[in-house]
C-alpha cells in the first residue's frame, strides 16, 4: 500500500478534479503488476497495473492494492470496480472509501458481489492525507486553501509602499513555481497585481499554469498587466460586471452585499476548483485567516530585515514541517479544527 501511495503522487498537478490513486496487484508475495492515474480523462490507477501484468494467468488469486475504494461510475473511463469483479481476484485491499457519493461504497459492493475479498483502513490517516484536496471538496464543498508568503526575520511581508521584493531568495521562489503546478489556482488581490504585477504561472518549473484568479473590485488592473495578457485562463472577481469573457479572461461580479471571499470560493467549487494557492498581500491573508477559512499555509522565513513594513498574517496553527532553501526556512501549518 505505501508503494501505491507512492505511485499515486505521480499524478499530481496532471489529475485534478479526479484523486491521486495508485495501484499494486501481488501474487505469492512477489508484485506482478503497478500503475497509477496518469491525467485526468485517461485509464485509472487499476486499468494501468492490470495492463502492465504481462502474463495475465498471474492474475488468478492474486491481491489487488489501491489506495483509493475503485470507482462504480461511468465517467471519463468505464467503472473499475467492474473491471476488477471480472478477474479471478482473490482479494482487493484498499485504504479510503471514495467520498464521491457516485461511488461511496458501491464499488466495495460490487467487488464483494463477485465474491472477491475486500479489506478497507490500510493506511487510512495516511491516505486521507495523501488526497486531502480531494476529500475536502467532497466533504466541506469547497476547494482545499493554502496560504503563502514571505517574510522578513523582523515579521515584515512588504515595506511600506507594498515593495515585497526579493525577500524569498531564488530556490524559495521556484519551489512557488513548483507548488502552482500542483494545484488548481491561484488567488492575489488588488494590491498584489497593481505594486508586483505577478505572472502567476510556473516558468521556473514544468507543469501546467494554474487557472489565476484575481479580485479586483473596481477593476483597477488595466491592459498591460500580466493578469490581463491572455496567456492562460483567469478569472477577475469584481463588482462592475460580469458574465464576460476574453482572451482568456473572464469577468465574474459579485454582490458587494454579500460576503465576497465566501461568494468566491462558491464559485471555485461550482467550477470543480479543488485547490487554491492564496498568494496576496497581507489585507487578502488577513480575510481568509479571520474567516478560519483555510487549510494549509506555507511560510518562507528569510533572513532580510526591513526594520519597518506591512506586517506579515500572524495565525494559529499546527507546526507540520520544517525545511531550509539555502539561507530561507519554510514552515507548513495545518488548521487547528
């Protein structure tokens, strides 16, 4: 299971809104077959190890490993509970059950109905872990929230004129580059797009550019900016108008009445937006931290001192590692519940 696991994360950045599955077959103690989902709308984690068994005859009575309870739904791809009820398995043990309700146990009944042993809880803290994004916009309907910044060793996020740079240095700054291609968005404030005019995407890494979202209310962002250049899909929150898309750009106006950051993460989970990087100044961090409306925030530490600034977000939470980019320390917190 922890090999599954390991598998698994290879999908990430490529599968979203799909989870992170991977998939071992044993046989009298030897691995016979591996796979995992490569990219949303191609063959799943299951599909891939039994296709990767070259003597098919190895197959009878043999153990079935995936992190994830194997689908029951026609979606992308046929159900792989039915595949795997086709075989003569002997057993499939799997740690989660999929909080999707278009599986939620069907698939464990489907494998139990061909009368194949299902064994479910292996590694399950670990494999909820492993797909927090997933399951927490299954359960909670709404994407997983990871704040990030910088500061100074005097707990400073910009200066006084809203100038933050360089106070990461440059291995910080492509691990950034490293996160965006692993999640589904990106979000900065006014602020952050008009002082850095940010590009938001990962030319220091390879992978795909997150969908960028910007909230904008008065749509002080002019043309020139990089937010508004078209090179990939970006939404502009705002209270002018709406319902207009553009050269990549779509503009979507919310109700100056209503809550705009809950209105926004709305939003994200009607478009199946799992993940969100909170990239903004202190004022956007500052909001979600207030409304405990997070999930994961990532820290850079630096050595540079500013001696007066825009203070950084102070937050409660649980230290859950620690790491060092040359001369900068990076610090991961989880939401006390």
């Amino acid at each position: 299971m922890q090999r599954a696991m390991e598998l698994a994360e290879l999908g990430r950045g490529h599968v979203s809104p799909n989870p992170l599955v991977g998939c071992v077959i044993e046989n009298k103690g030897k691995i016979i077959g591996e796979g995992y989902h490569e990219k949303f709308g191609g063959p799943h984690a299951e599909v891939n190890a039994v296709n990767s068994v070259k003597d098919k005859d190895q197959l009878i009575g043999a153990t079935v490993y995936v992190n994830l309870e194997p689908c029951a739904h026609h979606g992308k791809t046929p159900p792989c509970a039915d595949m795997l009820a086709k075989l003569p398995l002997a057993r499939v043990v799997f740690s989660n059950l999929d909080p999707n309700p278009l599986v939620a146990g069907k698939g464990f009944e489907k494998l139990m109905s061909a009368h194949i042993r299902v064994d479910q809880g292996l590694l399950e803290e670990r494999g909820r872990e492993l797909n927090r994004r997933f399951f927490t916009f299954m359960e909670k309907k709404r994407p997983y929230i990871i704040l990030k910044w910088a500061e100074t060793a005097d707990g400073f996020i910009a200066r006084e004129n809203y100038d933050s740079k360089w106070i990461s240095n440059e291995l910080s700054r492509r691990m950034v580059h490293k996160w965006r291609s692993e999640e589904d968005a990106v979000l900065v404030g006014t602020n952050t797009a008009l002082y850095d005019n940010p590009q938001l995407n990962v030319r220091d890494w390879t992978g795909r550019d997150p969908v960028r979202l910007v909230i904008d209310k008065q749509l002080q962002i002019a043309e020139g900016f990089h937010l508004l250049d078209g090179k990939q899909p970006t939404i502009v929150y705002n209270e002018v108008k709406g319902n207009i898309e553009q050269k990549m750009v779509e503009y979507v106006k919310v109700d100056h009445q209503d809550n705009m950051i809950e209105a926004i993460v709305q939003d994200l989970y009607a478009r199946r937006i799992q993940s969100v990087i909170v990239e903004g100044g202190a004022h956007l961090l500052k909001s979600f931290i207030e409304m405990n409306l997070w999930d994961e925030a990532r820290v850079f530490r630096s050595p540079v001192t500013f001696g007066t600034g825009i203070a950084a977000p102070f937050l409660r939470g649980h230290l859950v590692h620690r790491d060092s980019f040359k001369e900068d320390e990076m610090l991961v917190y989880k939401r006390v519940e």
